[in-house]
C-alpha cells in the first residue's frame, strides 16, 4: 500500500484508520511485544517519519486499538450477558453465570487480553500528558459502561460493581500472559512437564478469579 500526500482531513483520516488496521493485523500475528513501528511503518506504506505524524509513538496506537476493541467487547458482552444470565435466579447462581461468560468471553479475546496486560507497564508510557489524558477520560467512559452492565446483572454489588468491572480487566491481562507462553518456555515445558504447572488456561483460571472476587464482594446474609 502506498499513499501520496495527505492533502484534506479526510485523507489524514484514511491514513490514520488505515494504521490502525495494519496494526490490528499485525496484533492477529504478533503478540503486543513484537509489534514495532519499523515493521507497522513497512506494511501501512508509509515512511517513519509519516507514520508519527499520525500517532506519536507505537504506544499510541496500541492505546487507540485497546480501545477500540473494547467498545467492541463491551457491546457483544451486552448481548452475551442478556442471553446467558437469569435475572429471576438467586444470587449466587447469577454470580457464577456472570464469571463464566466474562472468562469465556474474554478468553475468545486474546489481543484484547494481550493489551490489558501490556497497558500499565508499557503502554502507558513513552506517550504524552494528552495523549494519556485523552484515553484513560476514554478509559472512564468503558468503566462507566461495563459497571451498568454488571450492575443489571447483579445489583446486590452495589458500588463494588466498579471495583469488580476493573479488576476483571486487570485478571485478564494478568492471566493471560501466563495462559501464551513463549516459544523457549514451551519447549521447557515439554522437557519438564512438571514446570507446565506455571502454564495457566486462560478461560479455566480467570473464571475462578471471577467467581472468588465476586463472591468476596457480594454481600452476605
């Protein structure tokens, strides 16, 4: 892909949407770490140079795509939550339905997961006061959205609904570093398979830190 010189707003909006998706292409091959801006730069077309006068630093566009695919989480977890909870259920029971499609549906999100992780140590830095600033007000915004969907769900969590919704977020960053390991690290654990115990199933594990965050928040009789 080549482009010629960004004459409008509607044009610099191409290139940047179009550096944004080859970075979401290059996330469907690469994990977060070995996305870099020299091979972004090579595949979207476009010098270095041209590539920052969009987006300031790779970090930036990772920030930009980890919220983007969370918006588009949170609206297909919407529809997973109304199908997969029963509001007339006893507590408990809705609790365990809520850890169980929040696991599996994040567990299907493994880039997502991927960024949640690399967020607070790597992409939060090298970019600036405003760029930081402008995703985590964006960052409040998805918060506020998934503490209403929690709360519909469990309304017993009351204020805890925001704790919990943010802490899920951090499980599954967490968790999901343990979940792909590295080539080197697999193959040590198939010289000794009883180091695999550190290899975690992302899905397995994160329903159980699910479900013992909610039951530790949920009120008791």
């Amino acid at each position: 892909m080549t482009f010629q010189r960004a004459r409008t707003e509607e044009q610099r909006e191409i290139r940047r949407r179009a550096i944004l998706d080859t970075a979401s292409a290059m996330l469907d091959e690469m994990p977060v770490a070995a996305v870099t801006l020299n091979e972004l730069s090579r595949r979207v077309g476009l010098a270095k140079p041209n590539v920052l006068r969009y987006f300031e630093s790779r970090e930036a566009v990772l920030l930009e795509l980890l919220d983007r695919f969370l918006q588009e989480w949170l609206t297909e977890l919407a529809d997973e939550l109304a199908v997969g909870v029963d509001e007339e259920q006893p507590m408990t029971e809705r609790a365990a339905a809520v850890a169980g499609i929040l696991s599996r549906s994040l567990s299907d999100r493994g880039v997502l997961c991927d960024l949640f992780g690399a967020q607070g140590g790597v992409l939060e830095h090298n970019v600036s006061v405003e760029v930081v600033a402008r995703y985590k007000r964006a960052s409040l915004d998805r918060l506020t959205t998934m503490t209403a969907l929690i709360r519909t769900y469990l309304p017993e969590l009351g204020g805890n609904a925001t704790l919990f919704s943010l802490q899920t977020m951090v499980m599954a960053g967490a968790l999901s570093a343990y979940s792909t390991p590295p080539p080197s690290l697999q193959a040590a654990y198939e010289a000794e398979p009883d180091l695999a115990r550190f290899h975690l199933e992302l899905s397995e594990y994160l329903k159980s830190a699910l479900t013992a965050t909610l039951l530790g928040v949920l009120p008791r009789d």
